[in-house]
C-alpha cells in the first residue's frame, strides 16, 4: 500500500514537471490511481493483489528484484517512464517499515 502510495505521489509530481510536454499521459489512468490510492479498502485489495502477482518466490516479502519488476510493469501499464533508480531507492525505503 504505501509502494501505491509513493507511486502515485511520483505519478502527480510527472504531471507538474516541464517535459511533461513530451510525454502522453493517459488522465483516465492517473485519476483512476489516485481513486485507488484515496480509497483504503481498495488501496488494500489491490495492494495485496499486486503483492502476491509479484512475490516470485512466495516467501512473503518483495526482494528488490521483485520491487523492480513490480515498477517497471507499473510504468508500463500506465504508460509512465520509469522513475530513476535513486528515486525508486527513496520510496522502497519510504515503505519499508521493517527497514530490511
């Protein structure tokens, strides 16, 4: 949930940035993701949905190789480049509450 979180706040933080211009965003898409990330009973179901597509391994926790697959196939769908690997690095460490 807070990897959703994060995303979105990288999403709406895209649409303010100047290249903006060069990029096609699909609206739909980003009002679709903040209705989701606003909604906490949805946030959670498609959060844990997410969790278990990209838990390879089933061991209950998202190596980092896991979280970067989950982004790119993120950006992908939404059509959003992907965020660069220091920002990706700020919100892994962002939602990771256990800190490993």
């Amino acid at each position: 949930a807070l990897l959703m979180m994060c995303f979105y706040k990288y999403a709406e933080n895209l649409l303010v940035q100047e290249f903006m211009e060069q990029i096609q965003v699909d609206q739909e898409l980003i009002y679709k993701l903040s209705e989701i990330v606003e909604n906490e009973e949805e946030l959670g179901a498609v959060s844990m949905a997410l969790f278990e597509e990209f838990d390879k391994n089933k061991n209950g926790t998202l190596e980092r190789n896991e979280l970067d697959a989950f982004f790119t196939d993120l950006c992908k769908q939404l059509e959003f480049p992907l965020p660069k690997k220091k920002y990706l690095d700020a919100m892994i460490e962002y939602a990771d509450e256990n800190k490993n």
